[in-house]
C-alpha cells in the first residue's frame, strides 16, 4: 500500500460502483490518480523551500510571525524574448551591459526602474517612465510589482508565484528579527563584492555544521572572502548574497562593484520610492527616484 504526500494540492475522493479512485489537483489540473486500494493515507505538508522551483532554502522572517524564501538570483530580463528569469549564480550581475538597454537589444539586464514590470505600459527596457509613475503610488500587491505579473522562466514559469518586499519588512529582516545584528554583513563571493544575509536558524546550523567563518565585524567587503566553492557551503543552507550591482540613470551605470541598491515596493513620494542600499562601510534605507534602474530581489512566502 501507498502513503500518499500531498504538497499544495486538493485531493477529491471520487467514488463509483465500479471505481474509486484519489485524484489530486493542482493549478487546475489533475497531477496525481491513484485507486483507493492502492492508498492506506493521506498526509499534506508545506512544501520546502528546497522543493520550490527558483528558491534557496532559507526562511526569513519579515514579521513576528510571517517568513519568506528568497531566489536563488537576481531578477534579469531580454527585450527580445520578453523572457524573465533568475541569475543563474547569486553573484551574477549584468554590469554596464545594462547600458544597452533598449526594446531591440538581445542581451540581459537586471536593473529595472521602479515598477516597470510590464504592466499597463511600464516597460523594463523603457528609458521614458517618468510620465506613468504619476499615475500610481504603492505596488505593493500590485501588477507592476515584478514577482506578481511576471512568469519567471527558471522560477515556476507562472505569473503570481513570486514578489518583492515592502519597506516594512526589510525593515524587519535587517534591523527587527532575533540577532539581525548578527545575520549580515559585507562579503565578497567568488570575487564579487556585496552583502550577505543569512536565514534565521543560520547561526545554529553554522555551530552544527562547522561551516567556515563568518564576522558582522569590521569595515570592507574583504571581512569575509568566499571562493564559489566555500559561498556554495553557505548558500546550501540558505544564505543570501546581493552582488555591488551599482545604479542605472537613464542610460549610464554607476557605482559597479561599489554600491548596491535593491528595490521594495513602497513608494516614498511622487518622484522616488525606498529601496535597500548597501556600501562597504554601511546598509540602510533610501528613496531612490523612480526612473533609476536598480536590483530586484524577488521572495516567495510560507505560510
């Protein structure tokens, strides 16, 4: 007899004269049938981070008592396909190629003016937004937020699966949740300078595992130095890593490999919207102006 795991799914009994049968559904669609003789239980449980499509397996709480798992990359687009899709590597970035960005341009970018999802005109390969943002404020739980409108190729390939942070929960992440002090820091990773945030339960799993070392201590992405091989350690258990990805103004990146931006989806006034800043020396909140082309990180929920 089987034990059947059911993970985000609806079973339905289905009993005849001559059958009967367990079927699952998922999305609409039957994904699983088995005959009622074949089955001896049923057990349904959340799934794992590990077992989302485009997720890292890490829970970070964004509230007393709500978590999220983060991409396994920045979010990247290609004007030519109109396909989205997640970093292959955590410490992938596009760089100056972003100033190709253009409607025609074949190749990747990844930094996005605020809200340009697609949505009702915002383009991502658009250099004129400024007249659409006077048209709204907040996205959060929005179309124009990347993660609810977009279908992430690499990430489950469906619009709705995914979003961005607001400003209140990054709040929470950095600054709120138990030991965040101890839970970030500036790192480089395969040669690339950036941040590190690592899950809650990290700090225990590090003591457990005996994973290399990592200091909140001191100044400079060269406190804690990781090859690809040592960063694959941390981010097995779920850990974080925003590349130094700078900023783009309308057509000019700045800042590469020295600042890095990530967008939330609260709106600060008419003109610019919060996002996360980080240097060597430093990580707060910022307003940002709209137009500028900055990082998105996109999240998944658990409930």
């Amino acid at each position: 007899m089987k034990k059947l795991i059911v993970l985000f799914a609806v079973v339905v009994m289905a009993s005849t004269a001559l059958m009967s049968q367990v079927m699952v559904w998922k999305n609409g669609e039957i994904v699983g049938q088995y005959s009622v003789n074949d089955v001896d239980s049923i057990t349904f449980r959340k799934a794992e981070a590990s077992e989302l499509e485009g997720a890292l397996d890490g829970r970070f709480s964004i509230s007393a008592n709500k978590q999220v798992c983060f991409s396994k990359g920045n979010l990247q687009y290609q004007s030519t396909t109109k396909i989205w899709r997640f970093a292959e590597n955590q410490y992938d970035m596009i760089g100056k190629d972003n100033e190709n960005i253009s409607e025609t341009y074949a190749g990747w970018i990844d930094l996005f003016s605020w809200g340009a999802s697609g949505y009702e005109g915002i383009e991502p390969d658009s250099l004129a937004l400024y007249a659409f943002f006077e048209q709204f404020e907040d996205i959060t739980n929005t179309n124009y937020d990347w993660g609810r409108y977009c279908a992430v190729s690499n990430g489950g390939n469906r619009a709705g699966l995914w979003r961005t942070l607001t400003r209140d929960e990054w709040n929470y992440i950095l600054m709120l949740r138990k030991n965040a002090d101890k839970l970030r820091a500036r790192a480089t990773v395969n040669g690339v300078a950036g941040y590190v945030i690592l899950p809650d339960v990290f700090a225990e799993r590090f003591e457990k595992d005996g994973l290399i070392d990592f200091t909140t201590e001191g100044d400079g992405y060269a406190i804690n130095v990781y090859t690809a091989e040592e960063w694959a350690a941390f981010e097995a258990d779920g850990a974080v890593f925003f590349p130094a990805g700078g900023c783009r103004n309308h057509d000019v990146v700045y800042n590469l490999g020295t600042f890095g931006y990530v967008w939330s989806t609260t709106y600060y006034g008419e003109e610019s919207a919060y996002c996360i800043f980080f240097s060597e020396y430093y990580a707060e909140e910022l307003n940002c102006t709209r137009e500028n082309g900055l990082t998105v990180r996109l999240v998944r929920d658990f409930e």
